[in-house]
C-alpha cells in the first residue's frame, strides 16, 4: 500500500486491537469492578481492557495483574489531574483523529464496513474469472506525456505512440487474475476487456497508469472450496483500496490544500534530524491554506511541529519536501474525517468512549514512567560486564553481545522499579473493591 494507504490502513500499537464494541446495557455500565482510591473501573470498561490484553497473548494471570497495576497509577494521575495537562489532552486528539480514520477505526466501522459485502453470488462470479489470465503492457505515465494520453482516444495507437516516449523503468508487462490487484481498485476496465483493448489513462496512488489487454489465456484454478478465502480477501482489499482511494480524493477536492512551495523547502532544509527540531522561528511559517467548511484556513510551521510531536503515525523523510506535503495532507485527512464522525454523536457511543478512556489510560501510564519510572534507570558500563557474566556461558562473546545485555538489564531493571513504584502506590491508594476474575 502506498503512503495514504497505510495511513488509513496501517494497525498502529493501540491501534492493531481497538475495534467497536458492543453497546451494554446501562445498568453494566453502573456496575464497578475494581475501586482504587478515588479511581473505577466499570464492568464494561474491564472487558474492553481484558479484550485488548487478551488480542496481545497475555495469560488471564497477568492481564489481571497488569490491570490492577494500571489502576493504581490511574488513581495516581486522577489525584494529580491528569485530565488537565495540555500535552497528554494533545497526545489523545490526535489518536481519536487516528483511531476515528483509519481502517477499521471507528468511522469506517459505522459507515463504510457495512457497504463492503462479499456475497456468495460475488464469490461465484469471480471464481469464474478466475479462470483467465489477462497477459498486459502497463505504462506508467511521466509528466511530460500526460497531457498528450489525456487528450488522445485510448486505442493501439496512442498506446504504441506513449510506449516510444515511456522510459524503460516505465514500461512493464505484467499477468493479472481477477480481481487485478492492485489496478483493480483503480478502474474496473479490466473486468469484461477484450483482446487488444487499450485502458486508460487511469489514475493511481502511485501515479497515471494506461494499459493493454495482449492476451487472455485459460488458467487453471483450484475447487472453489479451496480459494473462497482468498478471493473474499482479494475481493475485499479491492473495494477496501477503492473506497479509500476515492475517499482521498473528494477530501481534496473538497479542502484544495494550496501548499506554499518555497515555505516547505525552507522547513526541510532548517530541520536539525540529529536534534529533531526545527529554528523557533519557522513556527509562523506559513505552509498550506485549505478550505474547511466554506472557510480559508492556514497550516503554519508551529502546526507542522505538532503534528510531528503528537501524529501515532506517519511516513517519510522530514527533509524531503513532497514526503512532507504527504504529511500535511496526512493532517488534513484526519481533520476532515474527524469532522465528518461527529454527525454519529460519538460521545454518545460506548464503542467510542470506551476505546477513548482505553488511549487515554494508555497516554497516562505511560507519563507516570515517563516522570517517575524511567529516569530512575541508571546503567553503567560495569553493570553490563556483571550481567553478562551471569549468562556468559549461555551467549556469545561480550563484544557481540554488550547491546543486547545492555537492552535486557534495562528492562529488568525498569520491571523492578515499576513493581516498587506499584507497592508505593498501594500503601497511598486503599483498594476498595475488587471483582476482577
């Protein structure tokens, strides 16, 4: 999958298990399973907990370990208000922005999943064109022969003129079976094209393609029985590549991002990659207008900055001006979809609230290490050399080996302090209640 692709579809940490839960009945949602200090745990946000650990292959032992530990450093970020800092707030908009997004994420699941059926009748259908073959001349269009492919009539002779002008790296012959992968979530030509029919130009992720039917051959297939799954699988990353495809497109037809060239090639050109920062005074820099909602807004450096910070995911070199604007439309995509999510009342459903207090106890564990667990872990070249010699006889040479011992003391050593961390905790927090099993 190319960039927007993996944006939209990439499974990220958190992210690979989130997926819309059932809406509980009202009295579920009253009924605590786990009180620590002045910090609950409601049944149903157990089970989405114990759901998420379980899709990670943790033991029902641990997962109620873990979630007793993390409930009593959520006690701790309840006292000292959590909630109120900027940076924390930050890191959870921008991964509803992700989770509401993405495939599978919650607005697919409300509106788009439901679209996407594989019948039986669809199955049967592409087994039968299964049995063909399509042999193809494929060309990728540069820029300078787009417009003369655009205004010719797609036949063997413009294909054969663009073919002259195609750079070899350009031109490939390739063999495709129904349901064409990856082209046939960019036209549908191919489904009933005969012989020498030429299709195209049509437009792709990774550019404008135009092509040629050479031959049709027979294929030899499989029982039906022994493929269904892959051709449901084939079947769906067609119409799921096409709706996302498609999606991409409308938003930018529908935002006009009109990006300031020269800006974003200073913004590269100031990044600091050893640093990981830019000059403070390219923060109003001003990067890309876009329309949102019949009004002109700016995306300016400080933006860019925080999208870098906070953003779950993204792709690309900071220094590289086109791999930037990807990002930036990146932003602008999950604004957008954002936006377009609230119409469901999202507050208003469990599915999202729950996966919203699972990120957001996500974000806070992870700043009570960050303060209190993390900075504590001082490793010293001598501690390396004494815990290699407690396993010299199982491992390679110190030298081969000196990263790895270096790796494993430091998360043996983080273990300790985090359980001396949650023994602390529980002398300061009294457990009130616990019906975890």
């Amino acid at each position: 999958m190319t960039f927007f692709m993996k944006i939209l579809a990439c499974l990220l940490f958190l992210f690979l298990c989130i997926r819309c839960a059932p809406h509980p009945s009202h009295q579920e949602q009253l009924q605590p399973v786990l009180q620590i200090g002045s910090f609950s745990l409601m049944e149903d946000e157990y089970r989405y907990w114990n759901d998420k650990l379980k899709s990670k292959h943790i033991d029902s032992v641990q997962r109620q370990q873990q979630i007793r530990e993390q409930a009593y450093i959520l006690a701790y970020a309840q006292e000292h208000h959590y909630d109120t800092i900027s940076s924390l707030n930050k890191h959870l908009d921008y991964a509803l922005k992700f989770f509401v997004s993405q495939v599978d994420g919650y607005l697919w699941n409300k509106e788009v999943k439901p679209k996407l059926q594989i019948t039986d009748s669809l199955l049967k259908i592409a087994y039968k064109k299964r049995a063909f073959t399509y042999h193809i001349d494929l060309i990728r269009l540069s820029d300078t022969v787009k417009t003369i492919a655009h205004l010719g009539t797609p036949d063997q002779s413009l294909f054969n003129h663009l073919k002259t002008l195609t750079p070899k790296e350009q031109f490939h012959q390739i063999s495709l079976t129904y349901p064409f992968l990856p082209y046939g979530s960019y036209t549908e030509g191919l489904d009933h094209a005969q012989m020498g029919e030429v299709i195209g130009p049509f437009e792709t992720e990774q550019g404008l393609y135009i092509m040629r039917v050479n031959r049709i051959t027979p294929s030899s297939i499989p029982p039906f029985k022994d493929i269904e799954t892959f051709l449901r699988q084939d079947l769906t990353t067609r119409m799921t590549n096409k709706y996302v495809f498609e999606s991409v497109k409308r938003i930018k037809a529908e935002t006009n991002p009109r990006f300031n060239n020269i800006a974003l090639t200073h913004l590269c050109k100031s990044y600091d990659p050893v640093k990981n920062q830019w000059p403070v005074q390219l923060d109003s820099l001003l990067l890309m207008q876009y329309s949102f909602h019949r009004k002109t807004k700016s995306f300016k450096g400080k933006d860019f900055k925080e999208f870098i910070q906070y953003q779950p995911l993204f792709f690309g070199s900071l220094q590289n001006t086109e791999d930037v604007k990807k990002m930036i439309e990146t932003y602008l995509i999950g604004e957008f979809l954002y936006h377009e999510a609230q119409k469901f009342s999202p507050e208003h459903d469990k599915a999202y609230t729950l996966a919203k207090g699972w990120l957001r106890n996500h974000f806070y564990v992870n700043y009570f290490k960050e303060k209190h667990i993390l900075p504590n872990i001082q490793i010293t070249e001598q501690d390396v050399i004494n815990y290699y010699h407690t396993k010299k006889d199982e491992v390679k040479p110190f030298d081969q080996e000196k990263e790895k011992m270096r790796q494993e003391l430091y998360v043996k050593k983080e273990k300790e302090l985090s359980k001396n961390e949650i023994e602390r905790l529980k002398k300061r927090y009294p457990l009130a209640l616990d019906k975890i099993t």
